[in-house]
C-alpha cells in the first residue's frame, strides 16, 4: 500500500490520487497511519463486500466480469501446469 504524510498530501495531491488507482493510499501523520484515500469505486466495493458475500455473475459490471473470468483462467492454468 502507498503511504505519504499528511504534509505530502497538500504537496502532492496530483501524485497521491494517482496512486489510488493501484489501491488505497494510507495518509500518515507522525509516522502513524491516520487515513486511508480510495477511489470512490473502491470504496463502494468495499462497503457492498461488507454487506454481500456473493453475488450472481450476472449482476457484476461487465470490467469486474471479465477480471473475475481470466482470473479464473489463469489459477486453473498453474493447476494444470
């Protein structure tokens, strides 16, 4: 996970949203994490993963379809190897 200092943050802000498109970014204050940045789909996954455990493959946005499928493809492929 991306880490900066709050103070990175006001000086950096093009650079730390940026890097939330990798995952979320831990904000430190005093060398302690304070915050976590995350997109707001990333936040939205997180909050329905929360409530939902699983979902119908039909109902996944047809991107998350596609990832969850080769995914799939790739972890059968290293069982067969």
């Amino acid at each position: 996970m991306a880490s900066f200092t709050l103070a990175e943050l006001g000086h950096r802000s093009n650079e730390v949203a940026e890097a939330t498109s990798d995952g979320p970014v831990e904000i430190t204050t005093q060398g302690k994490r304070k915050f976590v940045l995350m997109t707001a789909e990333q936040f939205d996954r997180m909050r329905q993963g929360s409530s939902q455990k699983a979902q119908h493959i039909d109902d996944i946005e047809p991107r998350e379809r596609e990832e969850l499928i080769t995914a799939l493809e790739n972890v059968a492929e290293r069982g067969n190897s």
